[in-house]
C-alpha cells in the first residue's frame, strides 16, 4: 500500500521568524525587507506564539488618532489564535483546511515548537507531482 504523502513532504523548513518582543515598526520594516506578507511569531526555543500579518500591521493605522502611529510591540499586534497543523497529516487533509479558511499558508508544528510552514502553493506543487 503506498503511503500517503504528508506535510512534512512539502512544506519549508527554512522560516523567517519575529520575535514577540521586537517593536512592531521594526516587524513592518522586517517583512517589507524580507518581501513577505505575514511571519510566524516565536520564542527563542521555537515556540509558536503567534502570526503576524499585513493585516495585523494595518491595526496601527486604525488604532491611531490625530495622524498619530501607534506603538508597541509584535505580540500587541500579531494574531494570537492560529490555526496549526502537525508535519504528519497528509496533504488532502490539509487541503481541506485551506479550502475552509481564508489563509495562505498553515504553521507546522510539532510538540508546540515551529517545524515549517506549508502553503497553498506547495499543494500546487504535490498535485503536480502526482500527476506526473
């Protein structure tokens, strides 16, 4: 029986992360350098606190008054409440998991610590092997 193809098969091991602690300024200049919409937010060990996105980065516009920006950290602005997924579950599972929410990419994490990230497109990617 062949086995099934999982997460970990396709994901990338290789993250750019933010520190929860960094100034959100710096966290905007981070992912505008890195051209990247969105960077999962870590402890040193690796434990995943959260995700900052664009979006999230536009709080600071809305929660200003008076032409004033609005400071802080990474951990005040990024989303807390992320949808993980673990390195073995296979890829129509996760599929499907995209195809009932808006985002782009999942986190990937393994006994509470970030092991990679899988997107949208490294399921193009699979389907395409597959076919092949």
């Amino acid at each position: 029986m062949e086995k099934l193809p999982v997460v970990e098969d396709y994901m990338a091991k290789e993250l750019l992360t933010l520190s929860p602690d960094m100034d959100i300024h710096e966290g905007i200049s981070f992912l505008l350098d890195n051209k990247i919409s969105g960077a999962p937010v870590t402890t040193e060990d690796f434990n995943m606190v959260g995700i900052l996105s664009e979006k999230d980065c536009l709080r600071l516009l809305a929660r200003g008054v008076d032409n004033q920006i609005v400071s802080g950290t990474v951990a005040d602005f990024m989303t807390k409440n992320v949808i993980t997924i673990p390195s073995n579950m296979d890829i129509y599972y996760c599929a499907g998991i995209f195809l009932k929410n808006y985002y782009r990419r999942l986190p990937v994490v393994d006994d509470g610590k970030l092991v990679g990230q899988i997107s949208r497109r490294d399921l193009l990617r699979a389907i395409q092997e597959k076919i092949q």
